[in-house]
C-alpha cells in the first residue's frame, strides 16, 4: 500500500478514537485561515481534537493558529473546522500539507471551504477588501499528488477546469450581497513562503494573472479536487502586495488586519454556509 496513503488511515484511525463519527458526519470542511481563529464562537461544538492527539500528524507551528478540528454545527449544517492549518514553508513535506485536508474528506465532508489572508495585486484591491477565489495559480509549492496515485483517494490525471465549483461561487456571492459585505472575485497565487514576495515577484504573478498572493490553499484545493470535494474559498486582502504598497509587510500586521476584520469575515463565512446549505440539501 501506498505510504502516504497508509500513514492517512493510521491518522484517520487515530482520531476515531477520539471521536465517535458514528453520531457526527461532517458535512463542510472549513479551513480557519488568518483572523478566523474565534470562529468557534459561531459554532454549536460537539466536540474537539487537538493534533497532537492524532498519530503521526504534523502540527501548526505559526504564531495565531491554533492546532485543533472543531466538530460542530454552523446554520445546522454540521462542519469540521480546521483552526491551525499546516503551510509548506514549516518544513513539513507537502503530503503532511494537505494531509488534514484528506483527513477530513474521509471524516465524510464533501464540501470544503477555504479561507486565508492575502496580499492584493490587483490594482483595483484595497486593504481589506473579501476576494471570492474563482481559479487559482499552482506553480510556485510543489504538487502534492506528485509520486505514486494514490488509487483509493482519485484518478492520477484529475481535471482542473472548475476547481472552485460555480454553484459554491453563487452561494458565496448570494450571502454577501445579502449581508451588504463589498465582495470582490479573482485568481489566487500561492507562493511557498515564509519571505513575503519581491516587488518583482508581484510583477511578475500580475502578469500570469494573479490577483492576491498567500503561502497557502492552492495545495490543498488541489488535494480535494483529486478526491472529489466540492470547492469554494474566500481570501481576506490584508494589505497591498510588495511594490504596490511602498510599506515593509511584517507578519504582526498581517495578523493585526485580520483580526480587525475578524467579525465581518465571521459573517461572510456563516452566510456562506446558510446558502450552500440549501444546495446540500437539494442532494
């Protein structure tokens, strides 16, 4: 069997032990991203696991994230959240980076939700601004399905056209429109970090294309579209790209931005999952 696969399952296995998925299935799988990490304050929680509970699985080391699932309910819809996600840059390989995200699919979610902070290329981005993921860049953090196809989880050669699922993209639209929330909509770059990006470096994703730049979840989107999960991602736009802003970007104030714009991000986020709702229970 597939190691990568196997080391899944003994992870998969652990957890169970922990909590009894028998009597809770999740349904959404939300990545808690920066400024986001009081979400829980929004959940109805059945319960928590912490990752250093679970064998063999790697650990958020950065500042402001938390390393836990939180099982609970969000507009009765009932969700794993994943408050402390793992980045390519802590030294982890990137099989560990997206191994939560495996996890979770297994835990039964179909749909899963991401969300992050970002720097803004596009020129039209204010500090801020929510930006509705529509497509995204994966050319920077390597491909985490690189190796041997793992069989059991998707195809070797899976599709990339609709990564981010148009009926999802219409969900989040719908709840920001309702709640008055400015929302704007573009491509998402992920570089591997932990530097922030040179002014050319900028350049240079503006001209592919890109319209916000993080050191996460294009990895992880490609994980779940190899096994199937339905798509969706919000970045909060926390400051303007090097070379737009002529400011030095610390990580304090990235952070700052984020938990400035934390309870309006909350909203957004549970809107969201009210709309898509209504779709899972269509299914």
């Amino acid at each position: 069997m597939n190691p990568v696969y196997e080391k899944l399952l003994r992870c998969y296995e652990s957890i169970q032990k922990k909590f009894d998925f028998s009597k809770f299935r999740p349904e959404v799988a939300i990545v808690l991203g920066s400024g986001l990490g009081d979400y829980a304050q929004d959940i109805q929680i059945a319960g928590e696991v912490d990752y250093h509970e679970i064998e063999e699985f790697p650990v958020s080391t950065v500042p402001g994230h938390a390393g836990k699932f939180i099982f609970g309910y969000v507009e009765d819809v009932p969700v794993v959240c994943m408050k402390g996600r793992i980045h390519y840059y802590e030294g982890y390989p990137i099989t560990d980076v997206v191994l939560p995200i495996r996890l979770m699919k297994l835990m039964g979610a179909k749909v899963l939700f991401l969300t992050n902070a970002s720097g803004g290329i596009n020129p039209s981005f204010e500090a801020g601004d929510f930006m509705m993921i529509t497509d995204q860049i994966s050319m920077f953090a390597p491909n985490p399905l690189i190796g041997a196809n793992i069989d059991e989880l998707g195809v070797r050669f899976p599709d990339m056209s609709h990564v981010y699922d148009p009926a999802l993209q219409k969900c989040i639209k719908k709840a920001a429109e309702k709640n008055h929330i400015k929302l704007q909509k573009g491509v998402y770059a992920q570089a591997t970090g932990p530097s922030f990006e040179s002014p050319a470096e900028i350049k240079m994703l503006h001209t592919l294309g890109a319209d916000a730049v993080g050191m996460s979840t294009v990895v992880e989107a490609i994980a779940a579209n190899h096994m199937g999960m339905k798509i969706c991602g919000i970045s909060f736009v926390s400051n303007p790209a090097a070379g737009i802003s002529q400011t030095p970007l610390t990580h304090e104030e990235v952070q700052e931005a984020a938990n400035q714009a934390a309870p309006k991000f909350r909203q957004l986020v549970t809107a969201s999952v009210k709309e898509i709702k209504e779709i899972l229970q269509e299914k």
